[in-house]
C-alpha cells in the first residue's frame, strides 16, 4: 500500500490510473483546481470501496501552490511514497482569446517544464 499524492485525478487517464491504484490498496490524496472534480473523483473511488485520505487545490499552471498542496497531502497521509502527475490542459485557446503561438506557449509550460518543478 502506497501513500499518494495524485495531481490530475480528476479526468480521463488519471481518473483510469487512480481507480487501478485505489483498487490494488494505495491510499490517495487528490489534488487539483475545480474543488467540484475533485469531489466527484473522490465519490467515484469511495463507490469501489477506496477511501480516499481527502482532496487540495492544486494548478499546474500556479507552480506557487506545489509546495503547499504537497503538504497538505503528506500531512493527510502522514508521509508520502509517491507523487503521480497526470494533469494537464486541453484548450483551444479561441475562447480566451489566445494567439497560436500563445496556445503553443501555455502548452510547452505546462506539459514540457511545470511537472519537473
């Protein structure tokens, strides 16, 4: 049984690889930035019979709030075996009026550098 701390949770891959996760004992500590994913990610867990140590807010693009939400985390587990990062951004980038190259930008900054932070 690990002690984790899952950043992105909430959605597709991650949401997949922390119901296996939860299924084979690991205890898990949800972190991300819509409180409400966050909620319905952890009702989904409990529904299999994981018991989620709780959820934090945490946003890959506010590398500011790693530290804090790590630990929140670590506090909630009592230590930490493993940080798995599965976040990410999907965004068209029409409707908050970015350029292509201010999408390409956003992209590269949260996939390419903010996980190795």
């Amino acid at each position: 049984m690990a002690k984790v701390a899952f950043l992105g949770a909430t959605k597709g891959m991650g949401r997949a690889l922390a119901r296996l996760m939860a299924a084979r004992g690991d205890v898990l500590f949800l972190l991300g930035r819509d409180e409400e994913d966050l909620r319905r990610s952890a009702a989904d867990l409990s529904v299999d019979g994981a018991k989620p140590a709780g959820t934090g807010a945490c946003d890959l693009a506010r590398p500011e709030s790693f530290g804090a939400a790590l630990d929140q985390a670590e506090a909630a587990l009592g230590g930490l075996d493993v940080v798995v990062v599965t976040a990410g951004l999907f965004d068209t980038g029409r409707a908050r009026g970015r350029s292509r190259l201010g999408r390409a930008r956003a992209h590269r900054g949260l996939h390419r550098y903010r996980p190795f932070l």
